[in-house]
C-alpha cells in the first residue's frame, strides 16, 4: 500500500461524476428490493432472482467494470498515469494499492447494499442475505482485479469487460453449460450456495473448483498487472 | 553530473520506423532537441525517460539501463508533452503527491521550495484544471523537479507559452544548466532552441541530422543554397542580368507558374543583388518569395548534408 497512490485513486475514482454514478448500483438495488418486499408472492424465488440474477448476475461486474477501469485505465488514457510511473515505486506496489481502493470501493457500493438488500426481502432466513453478501465479496474482489488487468493491457478495457461479463457470462453462460465454468458470477453462486447452505441459490460450479478459480483469477490478474504496468509504453500523440 | 547514452537506437512502430539508428549522447548542460513535427524527437524522450523500449540498440544514464528501471527516477525529472495531470487536485496538491511518490523525507518543504521555483506559489491553491498553458506547464516543472534531478527531460516545454512564460521557463532552465544539471528539451522551433541550447542535437525523419553548438548548426542552415520564386516585368532579362552574378548559381525559367525560380548561393549577396540588378535594366519586380523557408525543408537540406 502507498498512502499517496490510495489517495490520488480514491480522488479520482469518487470525485467528479464518477461518484454519483457509482450510488445508482446500490439506489436501484434497494430500491427494486424495497418494491418487491411490499408485493406479495414466493418470497424466496423472488429474492434468489433479485440478488442472483440483478444484483450478482448484473450489478456487480457493471460496478467492478466501472470501479476496476476507473482506478487505472482513465489515468492510463489521459497520461496523467506518467507521475505515477516517474518514480521509484516498485510497480507492483501501485497495482497492489490500486486494487484495495477498487475492492474497497466494490464492496461498499455492493456488498453492503446486498446485505440490506438481503435482509429487507427475506430477513436472515435460509441465510440468503449472508450468502450472497459474501458472494458478492469474493466475486467483487474478483471482477476488480480482473478490470482493473484489462485498463493496464487493452486501451478498450471497458469494451472488452463488458464482453466479458455480459456476453460471456451472461449470454453464453446462459445456454453453454461448459462456459459456466469460467464464470465468477457461477463462483460467486457456489460460495453464495455453500454459506446459506441453501439449494434454491443454484450454481454450476462446485465449491471446490470455485475457490482455487477466484484465488487464482484475483492473484495472477495483480501479478500481470504488475508486470504490464512496469513495462508500459507511452505511445507519441504526433 | 549524469550522462544519457544512446547507443546505435532504432524504434518501430510495426513496419514504421520511428528512430533509425541513432547515437548521441547528453551531457551536463542544456541540449536542444530540434527536429519537425514528426521527427521521432518524443519517441526518442519516451526512450530517454524510460517509457518506451528500444527496437535496438541502448539507452542508458551512467551506463545503467533505463528502461525496466524505476530507480532512474531518482535521479531524473520528467516533464511530459500532455498536459493531463489530476485537474481535480490543486497545485500544491499536485506537487505534493509528486514529493510524496519520491518518498522525500520532507515533501511539504521539497514542494514549496518547487513551487517557488517555478513562481507558483501564488496559485498554488487552485485546481490545476483552471490554470492556463502556462501555468500548468509550471507546475508540471514544479513536479519534475521536487525531488532535485541531476537531470531534466522536457517535451516541447515551450508549446503554447506566451512570450513572458517562455522567457520565464527559459531562465529557469538557464539556472539549472549552469548548476550543472543535464536538461534535455524538445522542440521544432530553431530560434528557441538557439536562444537557449548550449548544444543541439538535430533529428529528421526518425534519424540524427547534425549536432554541435548553435554556430554551427546556424551555418548549415544559412550556408545553404536558397530558392526564390521571382516574378517581373521582364523574367528573361531579368534571369540575363542576374545569372552575370556570382551569387547566383542556377535559374529556371517556369513557363506555367510564369515566374522565375532563382537558386541562390550566398543568401546576403542575393538580397542586395536582386533590387539592383532590377533598378538597373529598368525592371519591375512584382514578387519576390522564398521557395522554401518552411522549416521541413532547411531540415531536409540537413539531412542530405
């Protein structure tokens, strides 16, 4: 960690628009929440739907996207990135301080409004609301770090994450078993499953294989960062 | 006292070739990097500042390798061409967090001092979004030199300036020069880098035309033969009258442009000449115009040198 990278990050990621784009993620969760907890039905699909399918399936890789992208890639593409790289910091010191700030930022913006969320819908009953909170932890961690390797290696980071996370996972996933497999929203689902101990969650993806996976994902994307972000290039305007 | 070596450097872009085989090395002092638009002379800066890898060759600070090398910035200062730098953060911010990244022992007093340095300490406490050209190119300097340098690389510091903020930043670098720094700027304006370079380094085309003191890249750029574009009452006397002289080496006569093409080889002997050889024969002169002042073309000449 680096006192003065966190700050810098968390100025640039919370300041200007950017912020109050970030509330929308947990304004319409609870919101949607909020409604459905007035309605009457099957309380239980209905909360596995909005915090499956909305808030894990949906929300969270939107909000890892922006958050991700957002420590990293806006410095790298307005080249302000160059006072960062300037100095003697070890690279991977930056990329380290640079993913805290982003899984901060992802679990505040999601986690916590998911336990609300949770709570508001089904109380602490089955433990759904722990579940997916902790799901939405290990997943969100995940996504951030994923996103924030691909602001360093594509200057279409947010093109290329949004393939990701609703091409892939969401549509393939949808109709190919196997791709379900390298899903972290489906490894998010198994640790969501294995917490509440609830069978309604559903996921395609043992727990054992989903947390070496989430490990690995969260670790080797840092490592590759790191090892991009020494080697980065800065390419002439002329 | 620190020295950049760059040994026998090329750099392409897939099959552009941005810097081609270039060696030249940067000492103590100020040195001018002049070239055009285009010339390869940021490619060269990013290589120089550690942000770009050769295709071949070396470049090193004191036999170091910079590329990869992240403890080179203790000793370098980089001032970047682009001018995105945090807008949301005030100067004294700004420069802070620089002082800080550098893991000074006492960053508020290197950023004041910096901030002094380059006279902002006035506005320091406004957003660097609301400063001018000149100013943020100040406190882009502030941020260079925070940690105190043995060297100064700077790209086209001088774009956009006014008149005062240019005299200004080339006093300061002035000062840096004789304290015996290594400061290196950019740019493809020939007055600038005279008025200020103890040593100019010449690139075109991505390769390296000439180097010396400023004496001696002036007398290769006015030794050249100059091109004129003539027109007159009477082109052929005229051409008669003028190819009698010595200063004049060759003429074409243009039938399309209806105008005379003079090539020159004594610039000063030429421009005395010209009126009155005209006033003698009773010529008129209707236009008289350099064929080829651009800069691109004393560049050319340069590099065919």
């Amino acid at each position: 960690m680096n006192p003065t990278v966190a700050r810098l990050t968390v100025r640039g990621l919370l300041g200007r628009r950017r912020g109050l784009l970030l509330l929308v993620v947990p304004a319409l969760l609870l919101a949607v929440s909020a409604l459905a907890a007035a309605a009457h039905g099957d309380e239980q699909s209905l909360t596995v739907k909005i915090l499956g399918e909305l808030d894990l399936g949906t929300l969270v890789p939107i909000l890892g996207l922006v958050v991700g992208t957002g420590v990293i890639a806006t410095e790298i593409d307005d080249g302000s990135i160059v006072y960062l790289l300037a100095k003697p910091l070890p690279r991977w010191r930056i990329v380290t301080t640079k993913l805290v700030v982003a899984i901060g930022t992802t679990w505040a913006f999601a986690a916590v409004p998911t336990l609300f969320a949770g709570l508001l819908l089904y109380g602490t009953r089955d433990g759904l609301a722990l579940g997916y909170t902790v799901a939405v932890l290990v997943a969100g961690a995940a996504y951030s770090a994923l996103f924030l390797l691909l602001g360093v290696v594509t200057r279409h980071a947010v093109v290329a994450g949004l393939g990701y996370a609703l091409v892939w996972e969401a549509l393939v996933g949808n109709y190919v078993d196997g791709a379900r497999t390298l899903s972290i929203q489906q490894w998010g689902r198994a640790v969501a499953q294995s917490v509440a101990g609830e069978s309604a969650i559903g996921s395609a993806v043992p727990l054992g294989t989903a947390v070496p996976l989430l490990l690995i994902v969260t670790v080797a994307s840092t490592v590759l960062a790191s090892v991009k972000l020494a080697g980065l290039t800065l390419t002439a305007d002329e | 006292m620190a020295t950049i070596t760059i040994d026998t450097v090329s750099r392409w872009f897939g099959n552009v070739v941005a810097v081609n085989d270039v060696t030249m090395a940067i000492g103590p002092g100020i040195t001018g990097l002049l070239g055009p638009n285009g010339a390869g002379k940021s490619t060269l800066i990013h290589m120089m500042s550690g942000f770009l890898a050769p295709s071949s060759g070396s470049v090193a600070l004191d036999g170091t390798p910079i590329w990869r090398n992240q403890q080179v910035y203790r000793q370098i200062g980089l001032v970047p061409e682009r001018e995105s730098m945090y807008d949301h953060l005030t100067g004294w911010e700004f420069v802070l967090a620089n002082a800080e990244l550098h893991g000074l022992a006492h960053p508020g007093a290197a950023a004041r001092r910096a901030l002094d340095l380059v006279e902002m300490a006035e506005a320091k406490d406004r957003r660097t979004g609301t400063y001018s050209k000149g100013m943020k190119q100040r406190v882009k300097m502030a941020s260079a030199l925070v940690h105190d340098p043995s060297v100064l690389l700077l790209d086209e510091p001088f774009n956009g300036m006014d008149p005062r903020q240019r005299l200004h930043l080339m006093d300061l670098l002035r000062r840096f020069g004789a304290d015996g720094r290594t400061v290196l700027f950019s740019s493809h304006i020939l007055e600038e880098v005279e008025q200020l370079a103890r040593h100019i380094e010449v690139v075109v085309a991505g390769r390296h035309a000439a180097s010396g003191d400023f004496r001696r890249i002036r007398r290769l750029m006015t030794d050249r033969p100059h091109r004129y574009l003539v027109r007159s009452s009477d082109d052929r006397r005229l051409a008669a009258a003028l190819i009698a002289d010595g200063s004049t080496a060759g003429i074409e006569v243009d039938g399309r442009e209806r105008a005379l093409r003079v090539q020159a080889v004594n610039f000063q002997g030429f421009t005395t000449l010209l009126p009155r050889v005209a006033r003698e024969a009773g010529i008129r002169l209707y236009t008289v115009s350099p064929a080829d002042e651009s800069l691109e073309s004393v560049f050319s000449y340069l590099v065919s040198a």
